[in-house]
C-alpha cells in the first residue's frame, strides 16, 4: 500500500478499477485548512490524463508493471507479432498497442514491453535507433546553410527533418523520444 503522501514521479497504483502513474505532484499546504496532494495521473490501460486532489492519508494498492524486452518478428496487417527470446513464446499486438513504436522499429528490432499482472498493455522502442533513409530530395553542392532542414522518409515509413547533405541510402542515427536526427552512421 502507498498513501498519496509518499507519491512521487513515476509511481504507480490501483484506483476504481484502473492502474494510474503518477505524472506531475505537488504537496499543498494552505494557511488554513488541512494538506492535500494535487497530481496529474495517467491511466496506464487507456492512456488518458487526468488531474485530481488527494488527501495525503489516503491508501493505494502499489501496481507493479514489469517491463520485458521482447523481439519484433512480423505483421500480418491486423496483429504485430513480438517474441520473447527466452521462451520463445510469440504474443499478438493490436495497431492501438504498438502504433508510437512501430514506426521506429522494423523485423527483428527489440522492444520495450510493459504488462500489468501478466497482460501487456504498451511497446515502446529503443531510445535510439538506426534507420536507413529511402527517400529524401538531393542536397545541393555549397548549400551549407546552418540549420537547414529537409524532409526525408525511412525505411520503416516515418518521415523525419534532416540536414541537407544526408542522401538516400544513408542510414542515420535517431532519437525516438522526440524524433530527431542525432547523426549519420
């Protein structure tokens, strides 16, 4: 049990039936009347946010998310297919489970898979991958401009800003936290 007093970023637990994570606190302390706990929670099953008050005293349930790193095999164009690597077990995911990270893994990548007692419920990719550019406009020879960008597409189909001189068939280096170019490789 954890009481809404001990909250801290990233902690999660059971309320109505629903497993939240704790987003954002803050511990209030008006002059008059008694401490309460503002937080902006996250619903871990559906996704959406919510801000609430706690009273600092109240308990909950401390959710336990266990987070396995699983194989990308293959799409059949309805379910994503993921393999765990030590029992070779392959389990189906639904385009609403996989949809921000599938569009930076391709066959065979490795995935971060997050489950609730046993039941996954999020894929979320490496923070950097490598991807190969397999279309993007032709830079143009002294264009040096600092700063300049062009859009370009890789190979998983994600379409991305890069700098002028990348080419296709490189393959860059991308942070798939906030989608950016990092480097070519």
């Amino acid at each position: 049990m954890i009481s809404a007093g001990e909250f801290r970023k990233g902690i999660t637990f059971e309320m109505d039936g629903d497993i939240y994570e704790v987003v954002d606190f803050q511990h209030v302390k008006p002059g008059k009347g008694a401490a309460f706990v503002r937080a902006k929670i996250k619903s871990i099953l559906n996704g959406t946010n919510k801000e609430t008050t706690f009273n600092p005293t109240e308990r909950f349930t401390r959710a336990i998310i266990e987070t396995k790193e699983l194989q990308y095999l293959y799409t059949d164009g309805q379910l994503y297919y993921f393999m765990d690597n030590e029992t070779y077990e392959q389990m189906p995911f639904e385009h609403s489970q996989v949809e921000d990270a599938i569009m930076w893994i391709k066959e065979n990548d490795m995935a971060l898979v997050q489950s609730y007692q046993g039941k996954p419920f999020s894929v979320a990719p490496p923070n950097f991958v490598e991807l190969e550019v397999t279309e993007t406009e032709p830079g143009f020879k002294g264009d040096t401009t600092s700063g300049a960008n062009k859009p370009a597409t890789l190979e998983t189909g994600v379409t991305i800003n890069v700098p002028l001189f990348v080419e296709i068939g490189d393959v860059l280096r991308i942070d798939t936290r906030s989608g950016e170019y990092m480097s070519r490789v």
